[in-house]
C-alpha cells in the first residue's frame, strides 16, 4: 500500500467530477423538482408538498405499473428458465460446447433499437412471416390493434436477447459444480432429476438470485427502445412501461414536476434491487 | 450404451432446433436485405436472393429517402462508442488504483460515491441528466452523448474486484527499489491488467454502440445521428412508400448490428470473463 495523501485523490478526482456532474448534481436536482410544482410558462416554481406524488396516481399510470409488473415478471421467469435449460444441456455436449455457447450468446449483443426493427418486420400483420404463420394457425394477429399480443411480441423479443445474457452466468455457475461431487452420486444411484434439483440448484442458489435481479433490473429499465420502436408504448398504454411513461410524462407533455416525481420512484426501486444485489455479492464472498 | 448415445443424439438435436430458431430473425433479415422490395409482397422467400450487394450500395449511397447518411450514422457511433469505451477506461483506471493501492482519509467514502453509481443506468436518472446536459450547453455535442454514459462506476467495480486479487507484495517490493506509485502502475499494474481492460473495453464499446434512448434526447440535428437511433426514422421513412422498402430497413439492421456481433463472437472470452467477473 502506498501513502501519498494527495496523489491518490488527484488520480480519482476526474471520475469524481464526471459522477459529480451527471450524476450526483442530476439526483439532487429530481430531488428537488418532485417537490415543485413550476407555472405553465416554466418562469417560476414553488414548492407543491406531495402534489407530484399525488398526480402520479392517476389512471394511466398505474396502468403503467401493472404493465411494467406483468412485463417484468414474465421476461424474467421466461428467459431464466430458457437461460438455465440451453445452460445445463449445453454443459453436457462435448466438444462442439464452445460452438453452442457462440449460438446462445450472440443475440445478447444486437442493439435494442436493431432488435425491434428484425421482429417488427417478422410480425409486421400484413406481410411478415411470423404473421402470416399466426394467420395459418388461426390466429387473428395484428398487435397494432390488440394490447395482449403488443405486450406478447415485446416480451418475446425480451427473452430472446436477455436468455442469452442469462445463459452466459449460467454456464459460468455450472463450472463451479464439480464434476465429482455429481460423479459420486451418479454412481450412488441418484437420479438425473434429483441430481439437477438437489445438487447443481443449491450450488448455483447465489447466482440464479443475481441472475434474477439483474434481469429484473433490464426489464424495469433497458426496454426503452424495443418498446418505443415496435410499439410506442400502444396500443391504449398496454405496453407503456415506468420508463415509457417518464419519458412521455416528462419530454412529450413537458410534465417537470411528474418527471421528478416519477425519477424518484425509479430510484427507490434501483435502489431497492441494489441492495438485494449487495447482500448476494457479500453472501457470495463468504462462499469463499 | 446405446442408450446414451441416443440421449446424446437427442440433446443435440434439441439444441440445434433451438439455436436455429434464435437465428430465425436474423436469418430472415438477411433473406429481406437480399431481395427487392416489391419481392416480399407475396411473402418472404425462403432462400436468400441475389441483390444484397445492389441493396447495400443503395443504402451507402443514397440511405432511405429523408434520413441521415448512413456513413455520418456509422462514424457518429463509432465516435459514441470508442468514446465511451476510452473515457470509461481512463476514468476508472487511475480511480480504481487509487482505492485498491493507496491507504489515504476517505478512501472507503470514494469507494462508496462511485459504488452508489453502480445500477443507476442511464434509464433511471434520464430525465435531470438531461435538464443538467442542456444546462451545460451541450445538446448535439459528442461531450453531452458521452459524458453523462461514463458516469457509472462499473468498470471502477470490475477493477477493484481485479485489483483486489493483486499481490500487494508487489508493491512493497517496487516502494523498497524506490519506484514510484504511477512507474509501479504503468510498469508492473497495467501489462498484468491487459485482460481485464480488454474484457471493460469490448464491453463497453457494445454498450456505446447499443445506446438508443440517451442519444434519441440530446441528438435533434441530423447529422448527429447514430445508426441505432436512426432506425426509428428509416422504419418510419421506408413505410410511407406504396411498396414498403423493407429491403432497405433489413440493410441498414446488418450493418448496425454487425460491429457489436462480430466482436462479441470474435471476443467472447473477454466478455464473458468482464460480464462475470463482478460476481465470481
């Protein structure tokens, strides 16, 4: 370790004053505009109370919640559930793993915004393949028209790129269950299915709960762009999200004072899954 | 025997059909990008076609109708994200350093400032660091799109949780044959760090590349416009044709999704190694 005082804090004053400026000073300032409430011409403010908080309350917005509730529920069981399914077969292949692992991996990579144009177009109800399947099936598509397949096509292409970021900490957990430990009860006659729930589960507890906060946090808050590019929040608010419903709240109505209030909301929710986030990391450091 | 041969046959199988149906979308924006417009008003074929190379020089050439060149799109993302992925690493680095190599008042403060910033994304605090960006006059600036993403101590968390690994004997050893603490970094911290400063980068780099909603506020000039951002606009421009130029949309889709792709596939150690490594 060295002593220096003041060569330590010059080295970490440009990230400071990086997180300073467009973090600490934009908090503070949500903090602010959630309590004042600015006159129609945006010239002065004065404090509102909870006025903010109370005009949250409307109809819209907890339509808002009960979407980003469903939305973020589903995502996350689906694709952990997928995520650790391809993860415990691929960990059996032999030599073609590393293969597997590029296929399941790669999708976590296609830009959001990228993403929603492919699976637009694929379910685009007049000539999109995935449509015209539907139609085939007897299935009345048009997502333009219907809330629950709006909010279907979005959670699909949820899962399609977050299964593979839940697929890569899967297979990372996997390689912590020793082999030998599975080895031994194999040959103790413990079933294939009692070895998966009663061994590698309990082994790969830590990471399936980071697992889940993370992908609970990419629901809440990565969605912004499938959302605005396939359905713009439509239609009638069913798939408008927490985050899609700031962004009309506080850039299309020009809302300052709800915007602040709705930040606030979302802070306490991060903050909320942060510190289940820091006690699974510290859980995870005594492990070792 | 047979018997496990065939439940192998059988998990490959399984996973072949599942691979393929995560290719599917891609895959079918390739056969679209690869055929004309008119073509896929009867439905989209199943084989590619022969006009990928016509369809890509239309959309360097001429873009879609009414939107950004997408030559300016591209070099304006490669600037978001090479931008993003190098002041990230030269924030962190020497903050990391600080809090891991040096015992000095406040260092457990610092350490928990930047912690705090840890699972903030941009998504949660977009609106006032908007109102700051515009404050500080920097709508439509490289600084105002970069910046603000760097204010998150990620890679910080990754390099500590690295550094912590470190023989402090080391350090000892060089604070005894007289070398300074920045020679100590530049000579013996950093040659050792390559991995994990390669792993920051990719991801970092995919990160800048992906961003779509910080950019959609702070960019309204057109040639400011990133190629993840521009879809919106090229989506809505290629329908209001009679025939919908999804050929074209299809186009611009590979070729902005071709960076972060390849260099996941070509980099995956790296990756996964920076994505995991916060936690084991």
């Amino acid at each position: 370790m060295f002593r220096h005082r003041l060569l330590p804090l010059l080295l970490i004053l440009p990230e400071l004053v990086v997180v300073g400026l467009f973090f600490i000073w934009p908090s503070m300032r949500a903090l602010a505009e959630a309590f004042q409430e600015s006159n129609a011409f945006g010239l002065g403010s004065r404090f509102a109370g909870l006025a903010n908080f109370r005009s949250t309350l409307n109809h819209t917005y907890v339509q808002a919640i009960e979407v980003t509730a469903i939305f973020t529920v589903l995502t996350t069981v689906i694709a952990m559930a997928l995520g650790l399914f391809v993860a415990v077969q691929v960990e059996q292949t032999g030599r073609a793993r590393p293969i597997y692992r590029t296929l399941f991996t790669w999708t976590y990579a296609v830009p959001g915004a990228i993403a929603g144009a492919l699976w637009l177009f694929l379910f685009e109800p007049r000539i999109g393949p995935g449509s015209r399947l539907l139609a085939g099936l007897g299935v009345h598509w048009n997502f333009a028209l219907s809330g629950p397949q709006a909010l279907g096509l979005v959670i699909g292409l949820t899962v399609w790129q977050q299964a593979a970021y839940d697929f890569v900490f899967f297979s990372a957990g996997l390689q912590g269950v020793s082999d030998r430990v599975l080895e031994a009860a194999r040959i103790d006659g413990v079933g294939a299915v009692s070895r998966f729930w009663r061994i590698v589960m309990p082994l790969l507890g830590p990471t399936v709960v980071f697992v889940a906060v993370m992908d609970v946090l990419a629901a809440l808050f990565q969605s912004f762009a499938v959302i605005d590019i396939v359905t713009q929040g439509g239609p009638g608010g069913s798939t408008t999200t927490l985050v899609y419903a700031l962004y009309r709240d506080g850039f299309q109505n020009g809302d300052v004072g709800m915007a602040g209030a709705e930040t606030l909301l979302l802070f306490v929710l991060a903050a909320i899954l942060l510190a289940v986030q820091f006690r699974v990391l510290n859980r995870r450091a005594h492990y070792r | 025997m047979t018997r496990s041969r065939f439940a192998a046959a059988s998990r490959h199988g399984g996973l072949i059909v599942l691979a393929v149906l995560f290719a599917l979308p891609l895959y079918l924006a390739f056969v679209v990008a690869s055929h004309s417009a008119a073509d896929l008003l009867r439905g989209v074929p199943i084989a590619p076609g022969a006009r990928l190379g016509a369809n890509l020089r239309t959309v360097f050439s001429s873009s879609v109708p009414g939107t950004p060149s997408l030559r300016t799109m591209l070099v304006n993302s490669a600037i978001m994200a090479f931008g993003i992925a190098i002041f990230k690493l030269a924030l962190s680095v020497p903050a990391a350093y600080a809090v891991s190599f040096f015992r000095f008042p406040g260092r457990m403060l610092m350490f928990w400032i930047i912690f705090a910033t840890l699972m903030m994304p941009i998504e949660v605090r977009f609106f006032p660091t908007y109102e700051v960006t515009a404050d500080l006059g920097l709508l439509n600036t490289q600084t105002g799109l970069i910046l603000p993403l760097v204010a998150s101590a990620t890679a910080v968390f990754l390099l500590r949780q690295f550094f912590r690994a470190f023989p402090l004997e080391l350090a000892d050893a060089a604070l005894l044959d007289g070398i300074g603490p920045i020679r100590f970094l530049t000579s013996t911290v950093l040659p050792l760090a390559r991995p994990i400063l390669a792993a920051i980068f990719v991801l970092e780099f995919i990160y800048g590349w992906n961003q779509y909603l910080w950019p959609l506020l702070i960019t309204s000039a057109p040639n400011k416009v990133t190629v993840v951002m521009g879809i919106k606009q090229i989506i809505s421009a290629a329908q209001s044709f009679s025939v919908p130029q999804w050929d074209l949309v299809m186009a611009i889709s590979l070729v902005a999704l071709v960076p972060p792709v390849v260099l996941i596939v070509a980099m995956q150690r790296w990756f996964v190694r920076g994505l995991t490594a916060g936690i084991d």
